[in-house]
C-alpha cells in the first residue's frame, strides 16, 4: 500500500496514539489474508469446502445413487417455472440408471416450493470405467447408453463437496475433459450443467 494511501485512511479514522496506526493496518491485512484463506465466504461447491478430515470427494454408483435438483431454472410464463430432478439408482459395480422429472414452481424464478410430476422419463444407463478424486473435486468417466439405444462419453463430476453434481456428455474418448483437473475447470464454467442433492 502506498505510504499516502496509507495517511489517508489513516486520517479518516481519526487520530490514533503513535505506532496503533500501524497495528491497526497489520490487524486488517491478516484479517483478509484469513478470508483469502478460508475461501472468502464463497459458494461452498466452488471449492473452498471440504469433506470431514480432508477426505477426497466419493465417487462410483453408489455415491452419485439419489435425487438430484437442477440448478437451472426454467420459466413457463409470468407466474410458473420449472426445474429438472433426476433419481438415480446404483444398477451394478460400475453403472447406474437415471430418469428425469418436472418440478413445477408457482414462480417465475422458481422460488417457493415446487411440485414434481408424478410420471419420469428414462434418461438410460451410465457405465463407469474409470473414477478420479481430491478433497476438492472427484470425477466419473462412463459410457452413456440412451433408452434408443445411442451411445456417448458422459462424465459425472462433483465439485467442493459431495452435494453438487455436475453431469456432461463428451465424445467416447473424453478428448477435452480426460484428467481431473479438466473436468474441474469445466464444472467451474458449467453451473448449468449441475445439480444439487435432495
């Protein structure tokens, strides 16, 4: 900081005896390099959480099982809107199913509580062949089989902590988004793309 930035702030506090002027400042500058530190006050899925004891993030089926919330929301109108909800089961070792529902806001900007539709459509199966993590991002690399039968790269990706859920499609051989730390500066870009666990 500069010396006049300094007086400035200094004078615009007020007088302080000789030398609390310098205390002061020194008690601010650790008090935001402590904010900087612990993550600033942030979203908790931007990283800046971690899982109990600093343990990686899961990953694999069973992790990934449960309903999910889109975060995007969707308005229908003045007065609706909507999100997506996902359920997804465990459907082997590797592999899990998943179907989609509506849920209905009485909102345009999907506040209040929402109402899910009674009927899902079938989204197919994901196989995973391969599942990477840190205590700040874990990923599931998988081939996803469509209900028609269409084939395509998918990667399941949880950010900061293991209540997000980001999901992509990718071509079969993750060109783009092959390492961990690729797919974490995707989910970065991508909060569209994410969900958050019920």
């Amino acid at each position: 900081m500069k010396r006049s930035t300094y007086d400035s702030m200094a004078h615009e506090r007020g007088p302080r005896p000789p030398g609390l002027a310098r205390w002061w400042l020194l008690g601010t500058l650790l008090a935001a390099a402590g904010l900087v530190a612990c993550g600033g006050g942030g979203r908790d899925d931007e990283g800046g959480a971690s899982p109990p004891g600093d343990q990686p993030l899961s990953v694999g089926p069973a992790s990934l099982a449960g309903d999910w919330l889109s975060r995007l929301c969707t308005p229908a109108g003045t007065t609706r809107s909507l999100k997506l909800r996902l359920r997804v089961v465990q459907a082997g070792d590797n592999a899990i199913a998943y179907s989609q529902t509506f849920v209905r806001y009485d909102s345009s900007d999907c506040s209040g509580t929402g109402t899910a539709d009674a009927r899902s459509t079938s989204l197919g199966t994901v196989t995973f062949s391969r599942s990477d993590a840190t205590t700040q991002a874990a990923a599931n690399w998988g081939l996803w089989v469509l209900p028609n039968g269409v084939q395509s790269g998918a990667i399941w990706g949880k950010k900061g902590r293991d209540s997000a859920l980001c999901i992509g499609a990718t071509d079969r051989a993750f060109s783009s988004l092959n390492t961990l730390s690729a797919v974490s500066a995707w989910m970065d870009l991508s909060d569209a793309s994410c969900h958050d666990r019920l």
